[in-house]
C-alpha cells in the first residue's frame, strides 16, 4: 500500500469514527489490527473483536464530534484527536 492510500483508508476510517460506525472502522482496519487509544486502561486492543468491543465502549461513553488527524500517517500508523462531548 502505498503512502497515498493508506492516507485515503485513514480518512475513511477517521470518517466512520466520526459518525461511530463501528462496522464502517472495522472494515477498514485488517483482520491482526492493534489498537492503542493512549490513555485508555487496558492498553492495546489486538484484534477485530477487540477493537470492536473497544469502539462499542468507546461510543457508549462518549458523543464523537470529530476526529482530527494530527499529521499524515507514517504508512503504518496514524495518530488522531478526537472531540467529545
């Protein structure tokens, strides 16, 4: 995959977030994704089943008002700022 799309699944994925769309995020993440939220217990989440589980948590306790990337991905990984409420 080159930079350039992983960029666009990136944007994909932040759009699904955005609108908590977990089955939206899952479909963009491969089947052996890790999932790190810094700050979150429980440290990284290995897995689709995980990370769904994590994202239905997530949704459940807080209202998502945007994502923001905070420069481009690597090509491997991306790191965001989410809003809340």
């Amino acid at each position: 995959m080159t930079p350039q799309e992983m960029d666009r699944l990136i944007e994909e994925h932040f759009a699904m977030e955005a609108r908590a769309d977990i089955d939206g995020i899952l479909a963009t993440c491969t089947d052996d994704i890790e999932h790190d939220d810094v700050g979150v217990p429980g440290g990284p989440v290995r897995g689709k089943a995980a990370v769904r589980a994590h994202y239905e948590a997530l949704t459940r306790n807080l209202q998502t008002t945007g994502v923001t990337p905070l420069h481009p991905s690597t090509g491997t990984t991306a790191r965001t700022s989410w809003s809340t409420r």
